[in-house]
C-alpha cells in the first residue's frame, strides 16, 4: 500500500466530516470521488509480475577500458498485462556506463519484451552481482508491487597490459624444449658458445676455419647455445601493508598490470609458467604452457585485491617449493627490509629472483624529490636493493610513472653494460 | 530545459485550466482573494511541473482542495466545484507520474503508457465525479404516506432477516 491510498481514504473521512460539521450534502458528495478512487485502487492492485530477465554481454572477458554492451532483456512472462513496470539496473561498483540507461519504464503486454541497453567500461576485477530491481504500479497510485532480478553470470576485467618485447632472464636452470633462453649449453642455436674438435657428422658449414688453420692436422667446429625454455614462477605481492596510495595511483594496480604483462610475455616466449598471489591468501596457478595457462594467470590477477591477514604480513610462509626446484622467480613487490632474508632463502635455495619492484618513495613523493625526508626513504629504498643485488638477486627498481617496458629496457642495458665492463676489467 | 512530455503538458493544461476556473468562479462570486490566490498557486506550480523540481505536487494539490472548499462554504455552484477538484486530482496525478517518468530516459513505448495511465486515470475519476454530481441533480418527490409505507417494509424484512440468521444460529449450536 503506497501513501496515495490512505490519502483517499483520509480525504473521505476528512470531507464527511466537514459534511457533518457544516450541515452540507455537498462535502459528503464530494467525498464520494475520493471513495471511488480509495475502491479502485484497491480493486485494481497489481499482481506480482512474472518476469523473466536475461541478460547478454559478449564478450565475458574483456580488457579494462575497453567497452562491453550490455543487453538486459525484460519479458513478461504471465497472462496479464504490466500496465507501469519500471526497471532499474544496478551495476557494481567499478563499472561505469559509458552509453545507454541502466533504467526502463514501460508497459508490458503478456508475452512482450523490453530491452535496456548500454555500454559500460569497467576497472579490473570479477564482477559477478548485478542486481536489477522492478516496480509494478497502478495509475491511481495505491499499490506497487516491488521485487528484484539477482543475475551471477561473471564479468571478468582484465587489467590493462603492455605489449612487452621479450625479457632477458637467465634461469638457473633450463627445460629440454627449444625455446628463448639461452642455457648456456652447447647445441644448435644462434649465438656462438664455443668450439670442440670436429666429430664426423658435424655440418660442414660449422667449420671455424680459422681456428682449424692455426692448428696442424686438425679440424674445428663452432658450437652454438641452445636457447631454451624456463621454468617461471610470478609472486605477486598482494600485502595489504605494502599497497601504498596516492590519489588514484595505487602500488598495488601496478604490480597487478606488471604481473599481467609479464605472465602474457613469458606464456608467448614458450616458458612454463606459474603464478602465487601472496597476501590477501596464497592463491596459485600451477605451472603450465600456452592459451589455456595465460588465461588462468590473467583471471588469477584480475579477481585480486590486496586485503589484510596477519598470517601473511611477511614472507614466512611463502611456499617457494611450489615453484619447481631452480626455477626463475620473478617476485613482483615494492619490497620490505624485513623480506631481504626471505628473499635470500630463495637464492639460497637455488632459484634465480628477479625482483621488479615498483618505487613507493616516488610514488608518494611525486614532485617533493629536494625534502629531507623523501631523501632518507630513498636512500634507505636504495641501500635495501643493493642488499638485494648482493645477495644475488637481479632487481629492477621501477618508477611506476615509467611504463614496464621501458623500465626493462633500460635494466637490461645497464646489465650488459655492467657485464661488458666486468669483461674488460 | 527538457523538452515538455504529453502528460506534462495535459499536467499543465489541467493546473491552467484549474486556475483560470476557480478564478473566474471567484470573480463571479466576488472573492477577491480566492481569485488570486488561486491565479498565483497555478502559476507556481505549472512552474514546479515545467522545471520538475521541488516535489511539492501534493502540497498545491491540497492547497487547492482547501480552496475548492472555501468556494463551496461561500456559495459557489457545488457542479463546478466537483469538476474543479476532479481537474485537481488528475493534474495531481499526472504531475506526479510526469516527475516520475523523468527518471527515466529509455522508455520504449511512451504512447501506450501514457494512454493506459490516461485510461486508468480517467475512468475512475469519471465515475466518482457522475456520482458525486448525480446525487445533486436527481431530485425524487414521494408523497408521505408511500415513504412510512417504504421504512415500514423495510423494517419488516431487516426483521424477518434477522430472525432467519437466529435460527439458523441456534440450528448450527
């Protein structure tokens, strides 16, 4: 019952009163027209609609920022007619409509449909609870018949990655496959490794001329390195303690795209790759190849938030031995003084540690680079990766308003450039 | 502003209407202040519906009922004054559902809904008006004697009914 109704009905009283006080049929006459309305209202209240909904959206998995229409179908299942039935949408948080209404208002015949469309774009995540509520009502205003359309099918939102050019990573260890790695074993490759006495059956063409020529009486060959696949395993850091904020920059949506991006990369170079987010709980994805894996590690990233457990407030309880023995880890984390000795297990333990570690000290300071403060944190961010580099693990310090491609570049050079000045010395 | 919708304008056209009517009626029965008041309140709200904000339909609705009532208790022709507080609930109701219906920019079939609202509106307003006003025009004269003869019948049988419905009581017992 809706406030109209019980104004008819006061109204009526309200009229026959002021019939009796002043001795007037007319006010009772008049009383008359808001009775019938009062009677109409109630003889005319709508019944539950039986509505079907139905919604559509294509594809399910989509990238962030890119925009999904979105279909919702309203029938009216029942014999009856639905002479005002409004919809309204509602859409979880994080998706914003970017055409369209989520809203209908519509009469519905028995059988008759009605479509909402619009376009939406959302933030990375797993949206699973759209909610559509209906309202049936009479034109008199007395009754509504209100319910609502839980709808679970799953959205998922993809974070926004780059496109990275492959990643010079030198494992501890390789896989039998061919693959991009050099392993720094002789076989058939591209780049020169060494070279042995000829064998028969050796290709002519593999000859090193020239080294054969310095010798009496014998022959040489060029061996080449082979290139081949790594076993790979992504830690995402995903401690709410770490996840630092300024505005609408967060630490933590940058380690998720690096993830991402890298987990892509890694999967299109053949390797055999993992994933553990660490933090929030300790979700995994076994080691795997191909289409099937990249979207396991992508669907792994995208439903992530970084929420507090005291469990997981520092690397105790890393489980390292879900990696496969002498794998590459490539730990993504802004990195703590208190996760240097975890870190230095896993070297210890025989696994190569590539840390990409996104800069807080940057990230909150923006332009405050000449305090005092902002000065000690760096400093004391830079002493903590030296440790790191000297307890042997590669570690790539990156200004998150840097794109991670170049930020890899650019490490990359800076390893060869070191490594090319260690020869010369 | 957003372009006026069908039962906005019928709603302004009502409040128009409205206004001009109790006016005039006011003016005939020489009440001055009724004839402004209500020139005023109409404007205002034709305002309201046009801009669609403040809420405040009910409140003019109840303020013109008010006024509808201080014309009757002066003399004004009771006819009018019905249609005048039936043109008041419709443009109410229409008022209310055009401010509604702003909320809502995708409504596929805007025609038929107006006119089902109209229809559902219309038809009941109708017969509380045919029977608020037939009352007053039907004038039935009965000579005494055939009127006691009627109560006496009629006590009779209310009688008889209830003596039925107590021995069907006690049957039941």
């Amino acid at each position: 019952m809706k406030r109209n109704l019980f104004i008819y009905f006061l109204l009526v009283f309200v009229f026959l009163l002021l019939g009796v006080a002043t001795l007037m049929g007319e006010f009772v006459a008049l009383a008359m027209i808001f009775l019938v309305l009062g009677i109409a209202s109630i003889l005319n209240q709508p019944q539950p609609p039986q509505l079907g909904f139905e919604r559509s959206f294509s594809p399910m998995r989509i990238r962030q920022s890119v925009p999904l229409q979105i279909t919702l179908t309203v029938t009216n299942q029942g014999e009856q007619r639905i002479t005002d039935l409004s919809v309204q949408d509602y859409l979880p948080r994080g998706i914003r409509v970017l055409k369209g209404q989520t809203t209908l208002l519509t009469t519905l015949d028995a059988g008759e449909s009605a479509v909402i469309e619009y376009t939406i774009q959302a933030q990375r995540g797993q949206y699973q609870r759209f909610v559509s509520t209906y309202t049936s009502q009479q034109a008199l205003d007395g009754y509504e018949v209100s319910g609502q359309f839980k709808d679970e099918s799953p959205l998922l939102v993809y974070p926004k990655t780059e496109n990275l050019s492959p990643v010079k990573i030198r494992p501890p260890q390789t896989h039998g496959f061919a693959g991009s790695i050099a392993s720094r074993r002789g076989g058939s490759g591209v780049d020169f490794f060494t070279i042995r006495e000829y064998q028969s059956g050796d290709p002519q063409r593999h000859i090193n001329w020239k080294a054969s020529a310095r010798r009496h009486q014998a022959l040489f060959t060029n061996i080449f390195e082979q290139e081949q696949v790594a076993n790979i395993g992504i830690i995402l850091d995903a401690r709410q303690r770490i996840n630092l904020r300024k505005g609408r920059h967060s630490i933590f949506e940058h380690s998720v795209n690096a993830a991402a991006a890298l987990g892509e990369r890694f999967i299109k170079d053949g390797h055999r790759v993992s994933l553990l987010i660490y933090g929030s709980g300790k979700r995994r994805v076994f080691p795997g190849y191909g289409r099937q894996q990249e979207r396991r590690i992508l669907d792994a990233v995208t439903a992530v938030s970084p929420v507090v457990n005291f469990a997981l407030t520092n690397f105790d309880n890393l489980p390292v031995q879900f990696f496969p023995a002498k794998s590459q880890i490539v730990l993504i984390s802004p990195i703590l003084q208190d996760d240097i000795p975890y870190i230095r297990r896993m070297c210890m333990r025989g696994y190569g540690v590539l840390a990409v570690s996104p800069n807080p000290v940057k990230l909150v300071a923006e332009d405050d680079t000449e305090s005092t403060a902002y000065r000690m944190a760096a400093a004391e961010r830079a002493f903590m990766i030296q440790q790191l580099r000297q307890i042997g693990a590669q570690v790539i310090d990156w200004d998150v308003t840097n794109t991670v491609e170049s930020t890899l570049q650019r490490a990359a050079f800076h390893l060869q450039s070191q490594q090319h000045l260690r020869r010369l010395v | 502003m957003a372009k006026l919708t069908r039962l906005q304008t019928f709603a302004i056209v009502l409040i128009a209407l409205l206004g001009a009517g109790l006016a005039a009626l006011s003016f005939f029965n020489q009440l001055a202040v009724l004839m402004m008041l209500s020139v005023l309140l109409a404007a205002f709200w034709c305002a309201i519906v046009v801009f669609g904000k403040p809420d405040l339909h009910l409140a003019f609705f109840v303020a013109f009922m008010v006024l509808v009532s201080i014309a009757l208790l002066d003399g004004v022709p009771f006819g009018w004054m019905a249609l005048l507080l039936c043109i008041d609930i419709a443009a109410w109701n229409l008022a209310e559902f055009s401010r509604r219906a702003r909320a809502y920019q995708n409504i596929p079939n805007r025609k038929r809904l107006e006119n089902l609202h109209l229809k559902q509106l219309g038809i009941p307003l109708g017969i509380g008006f045919a029977l608020a006003v037939l009352p007053s025009l039907i004038r039935v004269e009965l000579p005494f004697a055939v009127l006691v003869i009627l109560v006496i019948t009629a006590v009779v049988l209310v009688g008889v009914g209830i003596r039925g419905l107590r021995e069907k009581k006690e049957k039941w017992e």
